[in-house]
C-alpha cells in the first residue's frame, strides 16, 4: 500500500498526527536542566514490506536524557495504537496502552554534528521500552527516535520518525510523524 493511500485510508495528515498530541504526563516527566536533553514524538511506523501482514505502530511520548553520562529518565514515556493495516484492515486496534523508557542505549548526534536549528538536534536516540497493553501484560522492546530538520536541509541519514522492536513485531519503516531531540539544557542556541 502506498503511503499516501495509506494517510488517506486512516485520515491522518498533520492535523491527524497532532490531534493525537503529547500526553501532558508524558511532558511532565521531563527533567530541566543540567544538561538534560529532551525528545518527544507523535509518529506512525510499519512493519517491514517482506512480511505478509502490514502492522502499523502510533507512538507518541517525550522524556529526557543525559547523553554525555549515558542516562535516560526512566519517567519518559506515553502512549501506543497497534492496528494491522494490511492485507485486510482489522476493525479496530490490536492492542493498545502506555511505554515506558526503561534505559538509554545510545545517541548519535553525528562525527561531524549533522546540525542544530534553534533548539533542535538533528540526532538518533535509542532506549530500551516496555510497552503496557491495556489488556494487560507487560512487552520489552527497543526504541530509535530520528530526528531531523528537513526544511532547513539538516538531515540525519535516517528517515524522521520511530523504529520499534517489540517480540514478534519490527516496526522499521516509518510512515509520518513528527520528533523532537533538543540540545542539552544550559546550551545556547546561538
């Protein structure tokens, strides 16, 4: 399925994608200075083309972390949708609950810097996660947050949004969305 078919068939464009929004205790949980840096993101990912079910993970969430000491606050977290898109859209959503961040596994902001604009980092976060389905049961998994600055031509290699590895499930094609990685706090923009 197309991309664009797929928007269109599920009605999300940049008003569907912020009409999720991040959840206020998600933005909450994230810790001020000291050189904490934040992420958040509201974005859509799909399994891999080569399986024969298309699956579709809706992630938003934000938290904190200090790349330098390799430390992700475990308070980061939010909320997921799991739906099978493909090749018969199922009725309803497959599970759906709340991650947690459970620890940082790394951050590359590039070997040279891919860039700033503002307060935003061009970089890659990756943490591991356990996602809490509202049925109940707990799901460990990985989480790479990429984060670019496309309009001003400030790209990271990786394409803007999530890839999520959960048992059963690799979620390593992102489909829209937005992410944010800021700089550390403390850190000038200028």
């Amino acid at each position: 399925m197309e991309r664009r078919e797929f928007l269109k068939r599920f009605g999300i464009g940049s008003v569907g994608i912020t009409a999720f929004g991040i959840s206020s205790p998600a933005l909450a949980s994230m810790r001020k200075g000291d050189g904490h840096q934040h992420f958040s993101l509201v974005a859509l990912s799909s399994t891999s083309a080569v399986e024969p079910t298309n699956h579709v993970m809706v992630l938003e969430g934000a938290g904190s972390f200090k790349a330098n000491v390799g430390h992700a606050d475990r308070q980061g977290g939010g909320n997921f949708v799991h739906v099978e898109d493909f090749p018969t859209a199922f009725p309803g959503p497959l599970a759906s609950g709340t991650w947690d961040v459970t620890d940082f596994v790394s951050y590359n902001a590039g070997t040279p810097p891919f860039g700033d604009y503002g307060r935003v980092r061009a970089s890659i976060l990756e943490v591991t996660v356990v996602l809490r389905p509202d049925a109940g049961g707990s799901i460990p998994g990985t989480l790479k947050i990429a984060c670019n600055v496309g309009f001003a031509g400030i790209l990271t290699g990786k394409p803007e949004g999530f890839e999520l590895s959960v048992p059963g499930f690799n979620f390593d094609t992102p489909i829209a969305g937005l992410t944010h990685i800021s700089i550390p706090e403390g850190e000038s923009s200028v």
